[in-house]
C-alpha cells in the first residue's frame, strides 16, 4: 500500500516509478493515515499481523498513524531508516522515542 500526502507536494517520479503495479496508492489530507476510510477499510481488511510504516514528519504524520494503529491492536514495526523529517533535531528523537514507547517496535529497512 502507498499513501501519498498531498500537504507534503507531489510523490518524485523517480519513487513512483519503483512501486509495484499490484500496490494500491491512497491520498491522504490528514495527519494519520489510518483515519482517511479507504486506507482504514484496505488495512482492515486484509488483517495483517505487522504493519510497517515509514515517511515523512516523525513527529507528525508518523507518529500519529503509529498510535492509530497500535490502538487498532495492528503490530507496528516503525522503519527508523524510513522515517525523516524536516525538523532533524530533538523533536525528532523525542518523537521517535514516543513512538517507541507506545509498543511499536524499530526495525532497519535491509
């Protein structure tokens, strides 16, 4: 699944052109992307055990999906290496680290 926040601009064509034609690609206006209903019914209904999550704004978007899940009862494996944000100093670290302590677990990308 591919979740595109259209807040952050246009997803670069050089990353579009990877995804896989089988994945479903969403938009999103809000911070968790698991409030917008169609990526909530996607998830939903194919009842993974583990869902990985990376993007942009750690302290935002991420982080707020994170909790969603988590609350949802979803295994949330946060992609540290997968996760930026335009803020790279403490709000950053401090983020990530909510997001640790929320039960989800940090795994490398490779």
């Amino acid at each position: 699944m591919c979740i595109r926040d259209r807040y952050m601009g246009e997803t670069a064509k050089e990353i579009l052109e990877y995804k896989h034609p089988k994945v479903q690609s969403f938009e999103k206006f809000v911070m968790s992307a698991y409030e917008v209903p169609a990526i909530k019914k996607a998830i939903d209904d194919l009842k993974p055990e583990n869902v990985l999550i990376y993007g942009l704004e750690a302290h935002a978007c991420v982080l707020q999906t994170t909790l969603d899940l988590l609350e949802a009862g979803y295994n949330v494996h946060a992609l540290v290496d997968g996760i930026s944000s335009f803020d790279l100093s403490l709000i950053h670290i401090c983020r990530c680290r909510r997001i640790e302590r929320c039960r989800s677990r940090w795994s490398p990308y490779h």
